[in-house]
C-alpha cells in the first residue's frame, strides 16, 4: 500500500478535508482547497522521510562576509553577460531558479544557449536538459540550429517527477539541471491534472529538496500568461531563490527583456536586454541605441530621458503628440508610462504655468515599446508635451531627468552620475537637471542646466534654436 496519501488544504485556514468541496468548512471561503501529499504517520515532504532531526552546524567563525565571499566565489558565470547581470553575478550552488515567460519567447533557446556557454572552469561537470515538451529529436534540431557544440550535455524527456527525481539524485555538488517546464511534469501521487496548482507545487517542492540536498542547481521552466497569471507561478515564488521572468512584445520587435523579481542572493532591479535572431539569442550590448529613433530633423514633441534600470543606465525617447478636438471630453493616453501620472502633470502645467489642454487631445508614448516607471522622467514627459503644444523642437543634444512636485518644482533624481556618463557617451551636449543636484562629477563634453520650477523649462524650450 502507498505510504502517500492526499488532502485538501484550505489555502486561507489550513483545515484539511479528505474530498474536494467548493467551500472550506473552516472558515468558509470559496476555492481555496488545494490538494496536498502528505505522509501517511506523520507530516512532511517525501525528500526528508527516514530524518528524525535536522543536522546541527557550528555557528562559530561563520560571518556574514565569509559566506558572502564564499558564495561570490563558487558563482558558475553563464558567460551571458546580460544573464549574469541580472543574476547577480551567475548562478549561486544549489540555487533554484525559475524562469516564466509567456509560450514562443524563448525560454527553451535560453536555457540551451546557458548549457552551451556556461564557464567550463566553473566546476560544473553534468549539464542535463530534461525536456517534458518536446522530444529529444526536437531538442537536438533546436540545438543544431543554435550551434550548440558542447558534447558534454545530456538530454532527457521525461514528463514524471519520480522519474525526474530518480535520474538527478545521483548527481552531487557538479551538476545543473533544467526542467522544461513546470507545467507539463506531474506526480502520480496528486489525482488533478497536469499543470494544476497542487501538481506544479508539489513538482517544485520535490525539485527544489533535490537541489538543496545534494548541491545542484536547478533552473525551472514556467509558463505565464500575459498576465502573469496561469497555474501557479505566483504560488512558486516563494520556493525557489530566484524569479527571472522573460518577456517581449510585438512592440519591442525582436527584443527580450529578462527582468529578475525575486533574487536571494543579488539585485532585483536589473534588466537584462537580449535579441532573438535566426541563431538564437544574442546580447544587446549597447540598450540606449535601440531605444533612440536618431531622428534629428523631427524633435517637436520629442525629449530624451536618461533612466535607470537596476545598476545601469538606459536613455529613452519620449514623443509627445497635441492636437485639436471639438470632444467635451478630450484624449489622454500614454503608452509606457503611467497615464495617471501624465494626468497629473498636465494638472500642474495647467495651474502653475496658464498652459491649458482643454481643448486638445494629448498623447504620450516611450519609443521601442519600453516602459518607463521612473518618477524622474516627469521632467521629459512634460518637455516633450510643451514642445508639442508650443510647436517648438528640442535640439537633438539635449536631455532630461528629473522628478515634478504639484508645486510645479523640479526635484532631483537619484544616480545622476551616471545617467549624465551614458548621454555623454552617446554624445548628448546639454543635460537638464533639478536644481539641488548634487552628485555630479565636473565634466566638460557636457553642459549641465540646473532648473528650479517648470516655468524654468518652458522658458528654455521656448527660447530653444534647432
Ligand atoms: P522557444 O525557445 O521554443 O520558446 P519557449 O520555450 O519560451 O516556448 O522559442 C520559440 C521561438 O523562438 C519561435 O517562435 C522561433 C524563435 N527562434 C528564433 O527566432 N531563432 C532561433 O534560433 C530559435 C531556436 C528560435
Ligand atoms: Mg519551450
């Protein structure tokens, strides 16, 4: 007889009950049961059965700093470079990762490409790929058409987490394994369907012990919708040390962002910045340029911000766009940065500078198709509207940043350093910025304007000569 068995656990009270009900006899909230494996005797995960205790370690001569020097060191570098970077510096021992994406971005490609580059001198001798999608023939063509040319890797379909489990537990301390995906492994041991929140749970918390007991890393596949929502991958967050998520859209072409949202052991605000072209993934080595239009004869309606993503900067061209409407009601929309925002600052230049846009439609988009979330690119924003609405050009070397109070003042924005070290490498000649901003090295390929309220920046976009 099975020593497993399962029940169903309300996810807000924790009463378990032996069949499926709509309602939690608990405390009565609706679809909150999910069924669990439990051990029958006794609680707990099927990874720590036959333990009695937990194994006890020395504290003493153990810092914080040995730990950290320890972990920076043993870093397997993926020798992607944008990867890294998000990462943290490449993947910790025995971490498990968890990449979501949307189907067709190109997770399985990544996940290839990761094989194939990750430093040989790293320590890592077992690279294993265990495909649950699609059948080892189809890995192998997709690894052709990539040019993968390490012989080392070895390649699995198996779609049961026994089988799954069995065939990695015999690797310790050297090995990094990639399931792909989440959604399509199940246990025999839970009755619902495969890609059903207590299957992927139970999948990940099996993958996740492995991982931890013997050493290995783990990188786990999961699907997303666009929002973000499908079985589960919200509820694995917390299993795992590191969230990547990958994303891209018709408007950002061929572009992939890889944005981290969890990271036990590193940033969580970097992006990382990849195109996907007929050999696979490659690096965007230098971001601002394909964000900028180069459009130098056009600048009416047009600013440029320079904003931060993690630890580096990125510059972004802001359009603007006003025009005429008979509507009661005009146009307000914002594509890339928050509308409400936008609102708000077309509520400032209203009150504070007489400039009204009752009668016209305003519209505001962030070129490439990126999103723009900092609050110090109010200051482009609002150049980019005033110099629609005044029909006057910005000249092509000028940029901006800088947050916008209701009081119509202009306030410094943090890492200014190093927003003005990228505009001046792609040789941006005047930059505006608050007038208190202090972190600034002396520069002279670049002219730097302090400006107080948004009359200074009116003012200056009024007085401008293209
Ligand atoms: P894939 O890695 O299968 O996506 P996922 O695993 O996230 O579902 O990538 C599929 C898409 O990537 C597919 O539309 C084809 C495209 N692609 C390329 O453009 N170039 C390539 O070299 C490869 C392998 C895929
Ligand atoms: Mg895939």
């Amino acid at each position: 007889m099975s020593k497993f068995t399962t029940q169903f656990v309300c996810q807000e009270c924790g009463a378990s009950h032996h069949k499926w009900t709509g309602k939690c006899d608990g405390c009565g909230t609706w679809n909150s049961l999910i069924e669990e494996v439990v051990l029958k005797g006794g609680a707990g995960q099927s990874g720590q059965e036959g333990h009695s205790h937990a194994d006890l370690l020395d504290f003493v001569g153990v810092t914080t700093e040995n730990i950290h020097e320890q972990q920076q060191k043993n870093r397997k570098l993926t020798r992607i470079s944008e990867l890294d970077r998000v990462l943290g510096g490449g993947f910790v021992d025995s971490s498990v990762v968890l990449l979501g994406g949307p189907p067709g971005i190109g997770k399985s490609t990544l996940l290839l490409q990761i094989l194939n580059s990750l430093d040989p001198n790293c320590g890592i001798k077992n690279l294993v790929y265990i495909s649950a999608e699609e059948s080892v023939n189809q890995v192998l063509l997709r690894a052709n058409r990539l040019g993968i040319d390490r012989d080392d890797i070895k390649i699995a379909t198996s779609s049961s987490i026994e089988q799954i489990a069995s065939t990695i537990s015999k690797y310790k301390n050297d090995a990094i394994v990639i399931v792909d995906s989440i959604q399509t492994i199940s246990t025999k041991l839970i009755q619902s369907t495969v890609g059903s929140v207590s299957q992927v749970r139970y999948c990940t918390q099996e993958l996740a012990n492995i991982a931890k007991c013997n050493n290995i890393i783990v990188i786990i596949v999961t699907h997303i919708t666009k929002d973000g929502m499908i079985a589960g991958p919200k509820t694995l967050e917390h299993m795992v040390d590191c969230v990547l998520y990958f994303e891209g859209d018709k408007a950002l072409h061929n572009y992939r962002l890889l944005r981290c949202v969890k990271n036990r052991y590193g940033p969580t605000d970097e992006i990382g910045i990849l195109t996907m072209t007929e050999t696979g993934l490659h690096e965007v080595r230098d971001p601002s340029s394909i964000f900028l239009s180069g459009d130098k004869d056009n600048n009416v309606g047009m600013a440029i911000f320079s904003g931060i993503e993690g630890t580096r900067s990125i510059l972004f061209e802001i359009q603007a766009l006003v025009s005429f409407t008979n509507s009661p009601i005009p146009r307000r929309s914002s594509v890339g940065f928050d509308a409400n925002r936008m609102i708000m600052l077309l509520a400032v230049l209203a009150t504070k500078c007489k400039l009204n846009f009752n009668n016209k439609d305003v519209y505001v988009n962030v070129a490439g198709g990126m999103k723009v979330t900092e609050s110090s690119a109010d200051m482009s924003i609002l150049a980019a509207i005033v110099s629609a609405a005044l029909n006057r050009p910005i000249p092509s070397g000028w940029l901006f940043f800088g947050e916008i109070s209701l009081s119509g003042s202009i306030r410094k924005a943090y890492m200014s350093h190093q927003r003005i070290k990228e505009a001046q490498k792609l040789g941006f000649t005047d930059v505006f910025v608050a007038h208190n901003t202090d972190d600034l090295d002396q520069c002279d390929t670049i002219r730097i304007h302090r400006l107080k309220t948004i009359r200074d920046l009116i003012a200056v976009i009024k007085e401008s000569q293209e």
